[in-house]
C-alpha cells in the first residue's frame, strides 16, 4: 500500500475532521450497515476458500491460535498491573482487548496485501473469529477468579451471538456452501465495492479514534507507550507461531498483523457485561486512540518487513 492508498487516506480525512471537531459525522444507519458489508465480505471471501481444503487440517492451527489469544491478555496484565498501576478490573478488562482482535485492522491489511499481490492462507478470516474468544475469557477470569460473580450465561451470548461473530461466522459458512460460482449473483455488492465500503467505514473510524484523543491526555503517557509497545511485541508472538505452524510468508506476517491488533467491539460489549467496574474509557483510548491508527498507518507495513527479514534470516 502506498502512502497515497486512498483507504488511509479516507481515515486520514475522518481523523482530521474529528480532531478539528468538524460536524461531519456519518448516519448511524451507514455506519451500521457498511460495518455490516465489510464483516459479510470478508466471511463470505474466507469461506469459499475454506471450501477448498479439508476442516481437520485446520484443528493443529486453531487450538494454536487460541492459546495465543489467552497468552497475549496473561503478559499484559502484570504490565498494566504493576508498570501502569491500574486497578485489577481496568488492568484485565485492557488486557482482554489486546488478546483479542479487530476486523478493521484486518480489512485494511487485506487492501495492503492485495495491493502488493501477497498471498496468504485463506482460512485467516476462521483464525480471526476464533481468535475473539479466549482473550475475553481470560480477562474476566484475570477480573474476577473462578467464582460464581461470573455471569457465563450473559457472556457466552455476549461472545457467541454478538452481531460481529454472527455476520462473520455466517459469511463463512455461506461462502462455504455456496462457493465462488454460487456468489456470482451477489459478487457485485460484496466483492466489487469492497475496497469503497472499507474507506466509507475507515473514515467513521477515522472520526471516532479523534474522540479518544482527549481520554489519552487525560491519562497520561503509559497508555500510548502500551499502545504501542504491546502490539508490536504481539506481532513477534504471532510471527513466531505462524512460521512455526508452517504458514506461508503472507499467511505469517497476517498472523503477526492479527497478534497485534486490539478489539473495540467484541471486548468492550463482553467486559461491560462482566466487569462493569472496569473503565471503558481507558482500554478504548488504548485500542482505538492509539493502537488502531498506528496499525493501520505504520504498523501494517512494519510487521510485513518484519516477517520477511524473519523468512530471509532463518533461511525461507
């Protein structure tokens, strides 16, 4: 991806407009419903790929892919903890968001792929859903113990039958269903205008990531320092264990890409269920004021390079 992508740059235009407190301001309903598009999409192009290789070779990859996630939550919360002085609710509930995942970051890095005519595994988008879970659990768990405040009820609906899991997970299994000859009907809105509804959706995100920006001088340093140190310490985690895996180059630095990005959505639902007296406020400003622009405008292209240094150095 270039520096003049017109996908960053549409974020670029919202970040700009937010921070000098421009009235723009896309309707809900927009923003409702291309939020929508970008998850079906990249379920539906995940799924007619997961058509063409057999389930069970996937189990090693999956079960490998979780662990990560509940490792990731474990490391940051004693850096939360004891480096940031957060309190045990805060420092679990920030933690969770950087076990977990962000889709956005994700479809930005599929532009940037694409753009350079990279391959990777077609599964990512399964190893991307999976990924929400156990970082979720481990930070309730980090927040609370094994005892009976956990409502798993609520949570496991919150984690399961949230809207992103749902769109996400269902546009898989219809494009492994149907597969690429029966989408031919609805390729035009979800394939064509793909590249349009993620610059539409990145300028809202653009706009939204300037709100956080006051919660990030209110806190101080610490949060911008974890914000960025963190993910780019989860991309070596996820560099490694994909090429342990056997992933291929692309396949590996989208694993290190996914290691890196922090939740806004999947999280913050299921935290506010469970660990009501930790402070949104503070692991949004994290994982959207800060994590959330530096993947997407340097981050991308540092954790690709990366990975091919990686490759190059142990000889692939």
């Amino acid at each position: 991806m270039t520096a003049l992508d017109p996908v960053l740059l549409f974020f670029v235009l919202g970040l700009t407009a937010g921070l000098l407190r421009s009235e723009m301001r896309l309707p809900a309903a927009v923003y409702e419903l291309i939020s929508m598009l970008l998850l079906l999409t990249i379920g539906l192009k995940g799924g007619i790929e997961l058509a063409k290789q057999p389930l069970g070779a996937l189990a090693l990859q999956t079960l490998a892919v979780m662990a990560m996630g509940a490792l990731l939550p474990l490391i940051a919360f004693p850096v939360l903890r004891f480096a940031g002085h957060f309190k045990r609710a805060d420092a679990a509930s920030i933690a969770a968001h950087y076990g977990s995942v962000s889709v956005a970051t994700y479809a930005v890095a599929t532009s940037y792929f694409a753009s350079r005519q990279i391959d990777f595994e077609a599964h990512m988008p399964f190893l991307l859903a999976v990924l929400e879970i156990p970082a979720i659990v481990v930070g309730i768990l980090l927040a609370r113990g094994l005892n009976g405040e956990m409502r798993i009820g609520k949570v496991a609906h919150e984690i399961f039958l949230g809207k992103g899991i749902v769109l996400l997970v269902g546009g898989l299994l219809i494009g492994w269903a149907a597969g690429a000859e029966g989408l031919v009907s609805v390729k035009p809105l979800f394939f064509d205008l793909f590249k349009g509804i993620l610059a539409l959706f990145l300028l809202e995100m653009g706009l939204i990531t300037a709100a956080q920006f006051g919660s990030l001088r209110q806190h101080g340093l610490f949060l911008v320092l974890f914000g960025v140190g963190m993910p780019l310490f989860s991309s070596i985690i996820g560099m490694v264990l994909g090429c342990a895996l056997g992933l291929s180059p692309g396949g590996t630095a989208m694993l290190a890409i996914l290691a890196a990005s922090a939740s806004y959505i999947a999280v913050p639902a299921a935290m506010r269920i469970s660990v009501p007296e930790a402070n949104p406020t503070l692991s949004l400003a994290a994982s959207l004021g800060v994590t959330f622009p530096f993947n997407v405008l340097v981050g991308i292209p540092i954790y690709h390079a990366l990975t091919d240094h990686w490759f190059a150095f142990i000889g692939k």
